[in-house]
C-alpha cells in the first residue's frame, strides 16, 4: 500500500469509530427515553465530548490528506465524503444528547399514552435501525444498503408530521412540559434521520459520483 | 596495513610513477631542442633565411625551402579542407548507416596507417605521369592531400558526432532542411574539432619528406617556385639534403635549417589553437 | 470549438514491434490536451507523429492517416518543412542552439529567407514578449543563449518557436528538467498561449495535466484508454485502468 491508500484506510478505520460510537449514543438514549433512566442521560453527556474531539481529529487528517498527497478520482470523492459524514455524525450525536437532556429536565417519566400514540418507540427502533445500515453501507461500501435508508426517512418524516396533531389533542390531559419535550424529541429524531439520509447520500457520492443532493427519487 | 592505507599507497605510486612518465617524454623533447639549438641557432641569420642553396656551406640559404614548404602548406590547404571536410560532412550526416558506411568508414581510418611512401608512388604514377602535372608544387600538394585526407575525414567525423542530436532536432523541428540544419547549426557547432584535425593534418603535411622526394621534389632547388605549376624544394628535404653531406658546416646548416621548420610548425599550431579556442569559448555544452 | 487536428485509425510500428495500436483522436482548437501514461506507452512517439519526427527513426512504420487541418500530413506532396512552419515543438531538455538569444528567436526565420534587419528585431521582441521573458534579457540580446538559466532556455526555446507563427505547439515534457519556480513560469506561459494556439503536452506529472490541461488522454501500452475532459479524468474517470494510474496504484 502506498502512503495514501494507508492514509485513506487509517481516515475509515476514525469514521467507523465515528459511526460506532454515535450508533452507541443512540442505543443509550433509546434506552434513557424508554425507561426513563436519568443516569444513563448522564453517561451519553460525557461520552459527547469524546465524539467532539474524534470530529476534530478526523478534520484534521482529512485536511492533511489534501494538502500533502492530492488525491484524486475516487480517493478524492471518499475524502470529500468522509468529510461531510464527519459532520453528519457529529450532529447525529450532538441530537442523542439533546435528547437526553430533556429527560434530565423533567421530574418524571413521560405519559405513556402519548409515546404510544405517536409511536416513539418505533421511531425510535427505525432511527437504530437507520443507523445501523448506514455504519453497514459505509464500512462494507454497499450502495444497495445505503439506499434502503431513504424509505426509513420518508416514515420518520411522516410520523413527525403526525405529532403536531397529536401532541395538541393532549395539551389539556397531560403535563404541558412534558408533551413539548415529547415533541421536540420527535422533531430531533426526525433530524437525525434527514442527517442519516445525508449520510447515505455521501456515500453513494463516493462510490458511483452520482449526486443525490435534492433529488426526489433517489433510486 | 588496511585496505585504504593500501589504496593510498597504490594512488602515491601512480602519482610519482606519472609525473616520471611526463618528464622523461619533456626531458628528452628539451634535450632534443636544446642541443639543435645549440648547434644551429647561431647560424639564423637575415642571410642565411633570404639566401639560395649553394654548394658553400657558409653561402647556402634556405630560401627556396622554406618558400616552398609555404607554397605546398597553402596549396595542400586548399585542396585537403573542402574535399576531406564535405565527405566528413556527408559520411556522418547524410549517408544511410549501413554496412557498407561503416566498412567505408573504418577503411578510411586505415588509410591513415599507409606508409607514405606509398602515397608517393601512388602520386608519381597518377598525379606527375598519368595527368601530366610533371614534379611540380600541384602534384606534391595532391600527394599530401591525399596522404593527410583521412586525418581530416575523421576528425570531422568525430567533430559531428560530438555535436548533440538535440541542436539538429530543434533545428528540424523549426522547419529547417538538412543542409540548412549541417551549414547552419551543426558545422559552426562542430568547428572546432574540425580545426583540430584541420591542424593535425597540415603539421602532418609540413613534416613529410618521403612521398615529395619520390614524385620528384628537387634536392637543389635555385629558385623560388612562381607557379603552382614549377619545381619546388621543402625545408625537411633540404635538411635531408644538408645531413646527407660530409662537410661539418652543413649539419649547422641542417640544424638552423631544422628550428626554422620548428618554428613554422609551433606558429601555424599556435594560430589554430588560438582561434580554436576563441571558436571554443562559444560552445559549452 | 473546431477540430484542429485528427488521428484516425492510427498504427504505428517500429519494425515489428507496435507502439500505438488503432488510435481514433480529434484534438480541439485552442485547448490544452495533455497525454499522459506509465513510461514506455506511446505518448511521445503520438506527439511526433504531428509534426513528423518519427521520420528520422528507420524503423518507424504508419499506418493510417495523421490530419493537420484536414490534410493528411503523410501524403507525398507534402513539405515538412512547411508542416514544422505550422506546427512547432519544444522538447524535455532545453536545447537552444550554441548562439546569442537574438540569433536563436531569428533562427527559425531566417532559415525561410527573411533578411530584413527591423522584420527580424520585431519578430524577436514579439516572441521573447509572448514567451515572457524579454523582460529579462532585453537589455543583451548578444549574450549566448547557454548562458541563461535553465527555466529561461526553456522559455527561449517557446519563443523560437513561437517566431514562425505556428498555429499548433507540440509539448514533450517541457518541464520535467526545470525546478518548481520555472515550472510554474512555464505552466502560467501554457495556459496564456492556449488562447492563441492549439496544444498538445505530453506530461509525466499527473498534476500538472490536472494544473493545466482542458482534455487528457491517458495511454497505456499503445493503447488509449480514455480522452475526456480533464475535470472529468479527475474527479470520476469511466476506466479502472485510469483510475488505478492516476491515483497511483500502478506506475
């Protein structure tokens, strides 16, 4: 292997951590909103600032990876990638932890009537699942798997659309505060998955140089 | 002792083994001078340069043979450059290698080896018999052209060569022909080599005795030549004529007569080089 | 953008070994086109082919037709030396001949008969100015060429040839011999004249090609594996082979 093929393997092997770690994040906060577990909100916290300093690190090697050995063709299109998903996952883990942050805020869990009507739980299963295939197209560079993820967004962006509804029909019944955590957890998650889907759409950057940026059928 | 002390050594060796080389060949050359010098300088005088041969020693002037080995330089000159540097020109530039080129060319280069004499018999029968010229300056320049043609033939070749392909390919390349690549770029390119071999030849022709004494140069020549056409002597058969006589006052002469042609030889080489090296200045590749 | 020059169904054998096989190639007016290919690929002997300099190699053999504005330059009436007016070269190593800067930039119009003292000053000054070097040497145009630095005889070399008004520059490697600072003159020199000329670069640096070519053909054994436009080559080449070349997975 010549120095920039080791180089291109070594920016991989970061983002898989990347991807790994965000994946970890996720399965926490899923856990911490399902059970309502106040303590794991505080692990997913500590474990932020180690995604942050992965980011900057894999920022660096990225300009590094320019600058000195110039890549072109496909190794320029998986840095230019890289460098995008490295954001994207950033903010992947940036949104598990503002989510855990609202159960910090609130004394008790939240009513189980509403997570049922607005389906947390499965959104909170598509968005892992979402996650997992990703982390999957990326490491074994499967565009067929990337792809699968546009459909799981289009779901997570149906039911957020669903829950202003639902959410209003319950102001009166349930603890107000609680019902605008529900709904911002929603909104975030529906953000992750947009993120995933950016993610997905690098990813085929890379390997195919089809830009799927704002096209509607991505097939 | 190791092995760079032993290298040291080997190089001391060489060093002194070397300088022993060099001043032997200088130490016999000065002794040579020396002693011709010592036997014949007194006897250059005004006279002695302007005067006819005679049968008295202290009469005979060297006049008619140094005039004459002038006339056969020029002469030998005109003849010898045109022919010997067109055919370098057109051995190393214009014909096709083949083996017949190169058998030419190695034959030429043998040419060079030929006793001159042979030259000289060679001439008798072609030059003064068959095309008439009789013993005259014209047959011993042809003879001399002849004998010192390959002298110049190589060293043109070789000037050629010496001159990178990449001149003629930029000279092509903007569309000159090949005459104009050779006459243009690669000749002036190659100048000075050619000078060089130009001079070899020349000193070469100055110094030859046997070939003009079997055409028939004369051994006492009371005239200088007007013609090309006349009889002529040249100084190194004069000298051959001198030591050839018993009377002790002609080795003088022979000796004076010698630094005389020594003398003529180190101008002539003294002028070449001199616009050799100017020519040189221009060229460095 | 017009087709300047065409190769079409292109052979060429040296003796019975073949160095290009059936190369079709239209090159277009006013563009930088750089081939590029491992060493021994046939570029260089493409590149000669345009203004017949593989005619001085015995064993050279073509097959097919060569068309300098739609003339094919291989039929017998044609002069070369008329050809060599249109299309000019410079070569790896600057070669400028062993005489002073004027008598280099006159040589190549000069050998077509001008005299004319003032014609020839114009025409040196003109070239040495397009060049971008008389600047630098206008003060001496007596100097002997070999005297200038190796940069500056690369760029004298362009200027002779850009005296005879070619339309057409043929390029072979002309700054694999300079150090960065004259590359970089002589690729900032390139892409001013493409507005006036037609060239063709054959460059071992892949980043130079990517610097300052339009279209890039990439050779490999003979063959070509792909012409495209150079952001195209670059970003998403349609052939592995180009792609394992260009991003170093085989020399």
């Amino acid at each position: 292997m010549n120095n920039l093929e080791e180089e291109i393997s070594a920016l991989k092997q970061e983002l898989l951590k990347m991807f790994s770690l965000v994946g970890k994040q996720w399965k926490k906060t899923a856990s911490a909103i399902l059970e309502f577990d106040q303590d794991i909100a505080e692990e997913i916290s500590s474990t932020e600032t180690r995604v942050n300093a992965l980011e900057i690190a894999i920022d660096r090697d990225c300009e590094n990876i320019l600058a000195l050995l110039s890549p072109v063709a496909i190794d320029m299109r998986f840095v230019l990638s890289a460098y995008k998903i490295n954001h994207e996952l950033e903010r992947i883990g940036d949104i598990a932890e503002g989510i855990a942050n609202y159960i910090c805020e609130n004394e008790s869990a939240y009513p189980k009537e509403v997570l049922e009507e607005v389906g947390l739980k499965t959104m909170l299963e598509q968005i892992l699942s979402m996650i997992s295939d990703i982390s999957y197209a990326f490491e074994y560079e499967d565009t067929k798997v990337a792809r699968k993820i546009f459909k799981k967004d289009k779901m997570l962006n149906k039911y957020n659309a669903d829950s202003v509804t639902i959410i209003l029909n319950n102001m009166d019944i349930f603890d107000r505060q609680k019902l605008l955590s529900i709904l911002s957890t929603v909104r975030e998650i529906e953000r992750a998955g947009d993120s995933v889907k950016s993610i997905g759409e690098e990813i085929i950057f890379h390997l195919e140089a089809k830009v799927l940026k704002h096209v509607e059928n991505k097939d | 002792m190791n092995n760079s002390q032993i290298n040291r050594l080997k190089d001391k060796t060489f060093n002194y083994f070397g300088i022993f080389c060099t001043l032997i060949g200088l130490v016999i050359l000065a002794f040579f001078i020396g002693s011709i010098f010592y036997d014949g300088l007194r006897r250059i005088d005004w006279d002695f340069l302007t005067s006819l041969p005679s049968r008295k020693a202290e009469k005979a002037g060297i006049l008619t043979a140094w005039v004459g080995s002038i006339w056969i330089v020029i002469f030998t000159f005109i003849i010898v450059v045109p022919l010997g540097i067109s055919a370098g020109i057109y051995l190393e530039e214009y014909a096709k290698k083949s083996r017949l080129s190169s058998l030419i060319e190695v034959n030429i280069s043998n040419l060079a080896g030929v006793p001159s004499i042979i030259y000289g018999l060679l001439s008798l029968e072609i030059f003064v018999r068959l095309f008439g010229m009789g013993n005259s300056i014209l047959a011993g320049s042809c003879t001399l052209a002849l004998l010192v043609l390959p002298i110049v033939i190589v060293a043109t070749g070789e000037a050629l060569k010496a001159v990178p392909h990449s001149i003629r390919a930029a000279s092509y390349a903007l569309g000159a022909s090949k005459w104009q690549t050779v006459w243009e770029q690669v000749l002036p390119a190659s100048f000075g080599g050619i000078l060089t071999g130009v001079i070899l030849a020349i000193s070469r022709a100055v110094g030859e005795t046997a070939p003009l004494i079997v055409i028939g140069a004369l051994l006492y020549v009371p005239f200088t030549p007007s013609s090309p056409m006349d009889e002529f002597t040249v100084l190194p058969i004069q000298i051959f004529n001198w030591i050839s006589r018993p009377q002790h006052e002609f080795t003088t002469n022979a000796a004076a007569a010698i630094i005389i042609l020594l003398l003529i030889t180190f101008i002539m080489n003294g002028v070449a080089v001199y616009f050799r090296n100017k020519w040189q200045k221009k060229i460095n590749w | 953008m017009e087709n300047v020059l065409e190769a079409k169904n292109v052979n060429v054998f040296y003796g019975d070994f073949q160095a290009l096989k059936n190369i079709n190639m239209k090159f277009k007016k006013n563009a930088v086109t750089a081939l590029i290919g491992p060493s021994g690929c046939g570029k260089s002997t493409y590149l000669r082919l345009f203004n017949r300099m593989n005619d001085y190699i015995d064993s050279f053999n073509l097959q097919g037709e060569i068309m300098v504005e739609n003339k094919n330059i291989y039929n017998k009436e044609i002069v070369v030396e008329e050809l060599r007016k249109k299309v000019g070269m410079v070569f790896q190593k600057p070669n400028p001949f062993p005489k002073s800067i004027f008598e280099n930039v006159a040589y190549g119009l000069k050998i077509q008969g001008v005299t004319n003292k003032a014609v020839l000053k114009n025409a040196v000054r003109k070239a040495l100015q397009q060049a971008a070097l008389w600047d630098e040497v206008k003060l001496d145009l007596d100097k002997s060429a070999l005297a200038l630095s190796g940069g500056q005889q690369q760029r004298l070399c362009i200027a002779r040839t850009l005296a005879v008004e070619p339309s057409i520059i043929l390029m072979d490697e002309p700054t694999s011999a300079l150090d960065p600072i004259a590359t970089a003159k002589v690729e900032e020199l390139i892409r001013e004249l493409k507005q006036k000329y037609t060239i063709i670069i054959v460059t071992h640096n892949m980043q130079q090609a990517s610097r300052i070519s339009d279209y890039t053909a990439f050779f490999y054994m003979g063959d070509m594996i792909e012409y495209n436009k150079t952001d195209t080559i670059f970003t998403n080449p349609q052939h592995e082979r180009t792609q394992n070349y260009i991003t170093g997975r085989f020399g």
